[in-house]
C-alpha cells in the first residue's frame, strides 16, 4: 500500500471499514426477480453500490450449431459491464476481463443446474453491470442463479456468491471498491447452499492456509444469508402471481 | 404472425389499436433520472413494456480538426440480447447503428448541447460527451425511448473535476457544474400499416409496418432530424401531416422529462 495512486491512508479506522461496516459484514443486498418481461427468466441484484440485471433464455435451440453438445446442455453465460458503469467509461463490448468472467461463471452455475436434461440445447444467461463498486461477479452469480429459477430451469440448488478477502490485514467480507483497489487479497467464491460445494474460487493476493481457512467460513456464512435472501425474492413472485390466479 | 396485418388493419381503419390506444396515443411513459451512481448523468425510461438505461460519461479528448474549439458528442446503443430473444451477441447491428444515429442527429442538429462551452484548450483539450443506450427490455419503439432517455440524462450531467495542472480528469469528483442543455429534442416515431398512421409502434405492430418515420422536434416547432425506415413508401402529405403530428406530440413528451 501507499504505492498506489489514490489510496486512502487506512482502510480501517477505529476497528470499522470506511463505510461503516465490521469486518464481516456484508453490504445490503436486495433481489428483485422477473424485471424483464421479455426474458423467460430475469433478476436484479443490488449489493451496496454494485447493480447487475441479468436475463435468461431458454432451453432453446443451439445457434450457431458449433456449440451444441448432445450429452449436455450448452450453458452460454455472458458477463459485460454497462459504459457507463465505472468511474471511467469501459468501452462496450467484450474483453479479456470479462471473457474470462463469464467463463468461470459459467463453472460456476453449470453443477446447479441438470445439465443432461437439457442436451442438445442452450441456455443463455446474460449479466449487465450497471453500477460496479466491487463484487461484480458474485452479484452476477446470485442474479444468474435466481434468473435460471425464474425461467424454470430445472435446478439442484440455486448458486450463492461472496467476495472476501484482506485490507490493511484484517480479513474481510465483501469488499467495496477502495478494499478492492487498495486491498491485498481478493477471493470470490460460489457455493451450493446445500451441500456447501464450492463452484467458483478465485484469490489474488497472499494468503496463509489459516487465513484461506478462515475467509472460506466467513464466505460461506455469508452465502447462507445470501441464499435466504434469494428465497425470499423467487417467493415474492411466485406467491403473488399464485395469489393473483386465485382471485 | 401473418394474421396479425389484416387484423391491425382493420382495427386503425376504425381508429383503434390492439392494446386499446387510439392512432396517435402514446403507452404510459415513465422517466425517472440519477439511477446510475458512476454515470455523470443517467436515466431510464419505460414506455409501456419497453424499457431503457442511458448512462452519459464525460471524458477529456482531442477535438476534430474542423472544430477545434468543440467539445464532442458521441451517441453509442447497446443491443444487449439481455433485452430480446432477437438480438444478437457480435459487433454493433444495423439496427443499433442506426438507432443511435438517429438519436444523434436529434440532439446534435439543434445544438442542444452548446458544444463550443466544452472547450478546455483550443486544438488539444475538450470535453467529450459520451451518451450510452441499453435497451433493458424491447417492446418496440426503442427510438422514442432511447431518445428521451437521452435527452434526460443530458439534462442532468454534472461535469467531473479536471486538474489542470496534471491535465485529467478526477472520475471521482463531480463539480456542480450542468452540462450546457439548451434545447430539449424529443424523437416521435410513427408507423405505417396498409395506408393508417399511428405513433409508439409496440413490439407486434413494429413487425407488420409498412413504413416507419421518426421525426425530432424542438421547443420552437421546428425538426432537427427525420429518418424513415421500412420497406414501403409515404407520400408526401403523410409526412407533412405527421410532422404536425411529432410537434403537437413532442409538446407532450417534452413535460414528462424531469427538471432534475
């Protein structure tokens, strides 16, 4: 640290993180499902100041052909970010960044969902940032897991996701943007609820086996909450769509 | 779908429309502004089912050697596949192109941005306006959307700090300081189904359209831009009469934008 251009002097002060929160704190998340009527399956998630919006289509027929795998179903994930999303305006389109995103994403999703049931078919699933303050991919994640619900895709589990890692030595839950930038460990992670399986793990910093140890329990509880949260938002749905039907 | 003509047909040769509107009425539309906390300037706009972000980024860059004096405005859509089964992942389509060079030619012909106030040093240093529109979700007529969106979030740009002494721009930093809005260009897209006009084509009707003009008109009655679409032909009165029609409507569109 100190390196860096524009880095805060600390990153924790008086025992709090310069947004207020404890070191295993999460930010507010909210979910909101079906917000895009023309997709079968769709979701916003808002994690602080992190947006993503996400639809799913399909199982639909597999275009261009190349990609069709008759054992399974192709899982076309795409993530991007929105130009005007970041500090600095991203050129639209695809790059290294993103491709590589929405590839482990894809691994992410891929062992909730009964890929076999849908072979010879594809699912696109397809996430925008709006708003990045760190933590894109896991919003991704939690919005492509309730979309896939959403769109009646037939699930194992939903996926949840969280983003921990170290800032000023402290480990932490679910950094936002300055931790992210200034911060020296960063690691998202994907699980199963369920089963606790992990599906995504990424880390970039140093990390001791303790500390890998610890950051995985805190992810996990997280995720707990998480998938509570993911419930909530798939039953609003539904309950007031079956309360409509009944009227 | 092939049905669907003979029956829209019918339905505006008696002044009606499928989901209930007359000829020149538009679905509910709902703007809200300052939705997108990294953007300079944002909005989202919903007419009926049709939804659209615009997001506007505001950068320092060179000018073009015919105005080096001139800020520059760059107009960008996105045609997610998040928002249509139809759309495609790839390079920019025909149809984005053209949506956003529409929505350009709107707002640059009448100079609603005052361009020249962009200039931080002749030749070398301007602002550069960014205007980026995604369609969320498309139920026809992204062109009025994208417009409006546009013209919305233009209203409430703030610019970024420049540090002149490091010569960039501090992203993080918002002056309060409005990007110079002038005039309030407001798009109005009609279509033509076997020889009925009609304005705010949904989805359905988008697809059975004969023809397709968009007309941008100003506070002062005049247009800044005109673009027909469509395979079929206007005569030269339907574009006289919608002209009429794009001012009277415009009025309209024009107070739903928020002052702030």
């Amino acid at each position: 640290m100190g390196s860096k251009v524009g880095a805060p002097e600390k990153l924790i002060v008086n025992g709090k993180r310069l947004d207020g929160r404890k070191a295993n704190e999460m930010r507010e998340m909210e979910i909101e499902v079906g917000v895009i009527p023309n997709a079968d399956g769709s979701a916003i998630v808002t994690l602080g100041g992190t947006k993503v919006i996400c639809s799913v289509y399909g199982p639909k027929e597999v275009l261009p052909r190349r990609n069709l795998d008759t054992e399974q179903a192709f899982l076309n994930c795409v993530y991007g970010m929105a130009s005007f999303s970041t500090s600095e305006r991203v050129r639209p389109g695809p790059n290294r960044r993103s491709t590589e995103i929405s590839k482990v994403i894809a691994d992410a999703l891929a062992p909730a969902i009964f890929m076999e049931r849908y072979a010879g078919m594809e699912i696109t699933v397809i996430m925008e940032i709006i708003n990045a303050n760190a933590g894109t991919r896991t919003a991704a994640i939690n919005a492509a897991s309730v979309a896939l619900a959403d769109a009646g895709i037939e699930m194992r589990d939903l996926v949840c996701s969280i983003a921990s890692g170290k800032a000023d030595g402290t480990l932490m839950l679910d950094l936002f943007e300055p931790e992210d930038n200034f911060g020296e460990v960063d690691m998202p992670i994907a699980i199963l609820p369920r089963t606790k399986e992990i599906t995504l793990l990424q880390m970039d910093g140093i990390l001791t086996k303790a500390e890998s140890k610890k950051l995985i329990d805190m992810s996990i509880k997280a995720c707990e909450e998480i998938y509570e949260i993911q419930k909530k938002a798939l039953q609003k749905k539904y309950a007031t769509e079956t309360q409509q039907e009944t009227e | 779908m092939a049905m669907l003509k003979p029956y829209m047909t019918e339905l505006l040769a008696k002044g009606k429309r499928e989901d209930g509107r007359k000829p020149f009425d538009y679905r509910d539309i709902k703007i809200e502004t300052g939705i997108i906390a990294r953007a300079n300037g944002s909005a989202r706009v919903l007419i009926g089912k049709t939804e659209v972000l615009v997001g506007v980024k505001l950068d320092v860059g060179v000018p073009f050697p015919d105005s080096p004096e001139s800020g520059v405005l760059m107009v960008n859509a996105e045609l997610l596949p998040l928002a249509s089964p139809s759309f495609e992942f790839g390079p920019p389509s025909k149809d984005s192109i053209e949506l956003s060079r529409v929505i350009d030619r709107g707002i640059r012909e009448c100079h609603a941005i005052d361009l020249d106030k962009l200039c931080i040093k002749p030749k070398e240093k301007v602002w550069m306006v960014f205007i980026d529109i995604y369609p969320i979700n498309d139920d026809g007529n992204l062109l009025d959307a994208g417009a409006l969106g546009a013209i919305a979030a233009l209203k409430t740009t703030l610019l970024p700090k420049y540090d002149e002494d490091e010569e960039k721009v501090l992203h993080k930093e918002l002056t309060k300081t409005k990007l110079p809005v002038q005039k309030i260009p407001v798009l109005t897209t009609f279509g033509k189904l076997s020889g009925n006009l009609f304005v705010d084509a949904t989805m359905r009707e988008e697809k059975e359209v004969d023809a397709r003009l968009s007309i941008a008109t100003i506070e002062d009655g005049t247009a800044s831009a005109m673009q027909k679409g469509g395979s079929g032909p206007l005569t030269a009165e339907e574009v006289i009469e919608l002209t009429e029609k794009a001012v009277e409507l415009g009025k309209k569109l024009r107070k739903l934008i928020p002052s702030k």
